[in-house]
C-alpha cells in the first residue's frame, strides 16, 4: 500500500483518497491513479440512481481489479464497461484488501445504491487475508517489518462476527503487535523468508519454484478447512445482502495458474460450491480464455517483474467475464 494514496477508514483500515489524481511509479513507466467522491478508482460518481435504461455493475476485489500496474482505463472493468453497450461498472476495488474488507465497502459504500448485478473478483492467494487481523504494510529502512490493522470476521456457531472496528490507526512493528496477534499475521505467503528470494536472486527462476509446489493454496483443499469455511460464510452473506439480483463471482488466479505451473483443482472445486445458477449466482472461471493463449501471450499477460495484470491481462480477463455478464444483459435485467 503507497500511503500517499490512501487514508484512514475506521470500518475498513483505509481507502483511496478522494478525489484524487496522482502518477505512480512503476516499470510499465507510471500508471495513473484518479478517485472518486468516495475514495475508489472509478470513473463514475457513486450516484445513489442510476441513469435510466443502464445497466449498473458494482463491481469488487483487491489490486487485480483495482488495477495496480495500468491506469484506470485499461481495468477489465473499464474495457467490460466499453464492450457492454449500455452497461456502467462502478470499481470498488481496494489494493491489499481482504473479502472481508470487501465485503464491508459493500456495505458502507454500495448496499443502497440502485444497480443491477454484483461482481465480486477474489484474487485466490488471499484466502489468507480473511483470516488476518494484521497484514505487511511496508518494510522500513533498517528492514524492520511494519504491519497495519484490518478488520477480521470470526465464525462463531455458524453466525459471522465483526472484530477490529473502530480499526486500530498507524503502523505497528512486530514488537508493538498484541502477544495473541503473531499468529494472525499476514506476511504476503506462506513463507516470506523464500518469498523474498523469490523476488530478489531467484526471480528469474520463480515460475519453476511455482511448478514444484511453491503457493499451493491449502486453505481449499477441504471443504472443511477453517479458512474456507469463513471466506465461504462470508459470500454467502454478501450473497444474501445482495437481495434477488444476479451475481458473477470470477476467483482470479495466480499467474503460475495462468502459466499452467500450479493446479487450480481444489480452489475451482471450492468456489464451485458457491454457484447457485436458478438462483442468479454464476461462478466464472477465467482460466480458459488464458489457456487459449500461446504461452508467449500468457507471459504478455503481467508485468515482467510485477505479477498484477498487464494492460493485455486485463483485456483477456475481460474477454472470460463478458460472456457471463452478457447473459444477463440479454434478460433485460436493467
């Protein structure tokens, strides 16, 4: 999280500026950044009415969706929007966001404006950030880690709970965190010690580190697991708050998923669950609409250091989402 683009928010730990336009820095050269009045990377006012005869899409996830890497017109949602005539996406996404934090800008920012169909794009290697209460914010110059608050939910005889909130402010050392808190950090992986490695000597070679077993998501493995069970409670009440409208959920995998280096098998079984077709809630899978590709083109689909989408990625992840959006554009849904 560049600090310098966000503020302080007591539900959900923090939120883009509003109102604001900056460039970032970045090896595509820079991407620019523009808010709106309620502090998200949209085009659009959060309007509480849509305009008649549109399709409205509010559309949610963390930095794949928010865009991190391009600047907001060359999102998936922005290309989707341009594609569907007569459609508009509202991008709720929020970089180093959980669900959870999702979930709850959905509530304090979008649950009573008037739209059409909910979007929600979990980046799968966050199952992990549902089950935080801290997560790695930066690393200071002596290479300390610093680490920020987040809201959590706990599962508690089958009811949701909401912990954290007011969220705490500020940047807190290892030192400073609650003695029970160490076990409910998020580091960024499984193991930040290789992941760092990964990153810096052996970045040429990460790709390989992945197809031996590097970032296998256990937390899918059984419907039964802890993380699961809470991320799975989670979309179902989103779902439920959602009311009658269709909702697309779209898990955006890793790109060792993409490149065919990890098995997406028991994360594909697990969002499965979700999918309620009689009902409005279709589970999209992108995977695919990237596998159609040359490996060559899979490679053009993210940034040769940053894994976050590239402009191509996000057209192609357009390309696997506007079959399933249109099928209720064709119902006359708006």
């Amino acid at each position: 999280m560049q600090r310098q683009l966000h503020e302080y928010h007591p539900l959900i730990g923090y939120r883009f500026i509003p109102h604001l336009t900056a460039r970032v820095a970045h090896e595509s050269g820079g991407y620019l950044v523009q808010t709106n009045e309620i502090g998200f990377r949209c085009e659009h006012p959060a309007a509480p009415r849509k305009t008649p005869d549109t399709f409205r899409i509010l559309l949610f996830g963390d930095s794949m969706t928010a865009g991190d890497g391009v600047s907001n017109h060359k999102r998936f949602g922005d290309v989707l929007e341009k594609r569907l005539e007569g459609s508009e996406v509202l991008n709720f996404g929020l970089s180093g966001s959980g669900t959870d934090q999702q979930f709850l800008i959905f509530r304090e920012f979008a649950r009573e404006l008037e739209y059409d169909l909910l979007l929600i794009c979990p980046f799968v290697e966050n199952i992990r950030r549902v089950i935080s209460r801290y997560r790695l914010a930066t690393t200071r110059e002596d290479e300390r880690a610093a680490y920020i608050a987040k809201p959590y939910f706990e599962l508690e005889r089958g009811s949701l709970r909401l912990r954290h909130v007011p969220v705490p402010k500020g940047l807190f050392s290892e030192y400073d965190l609650p003695p029970d808190a160490h076990q409910h950090v998020d580091n960024g992986g499984p193991s930040p010690a290789l992941r760092k490695v990964l990153n810096t000597s052996l970045k040429p070679f990460k790709h390989l580190v992945h197809g031996m077993g590097y970032g296998d998501l256990q937390h899918y493995d059984r419907p039964d697991e802890p993380a699961w069970l809470l991320l799975k409670a989670l979309l179902r009440q989103w779902l439920s708050e959602n009311g009658e409208r269709p909702a697309v959920i779209c898990p955006i995998p890793l790109y060792a998923h993409i490149e065919q280096t990890a098995s997406p098998e028991s994360y594909l079984r697990r969002f499965g669950e979700l999918a309620e077709p009689g009902c409005g809630v279709v589970v999209c899978d992108p995977l695919p609409r990237f596998w159609a590709l040359t490996p060559e083109e899979r490679w053009r689909c993210r940034f040769p250091q940053d894994i976050h989408f590239s402009p191509f990625g996000h057209a192609v992840m357009a390309d696997a989402l506007q079959p399933c959006i249109e099928q209720f554009l064709s119902k006359g849904c708006a």
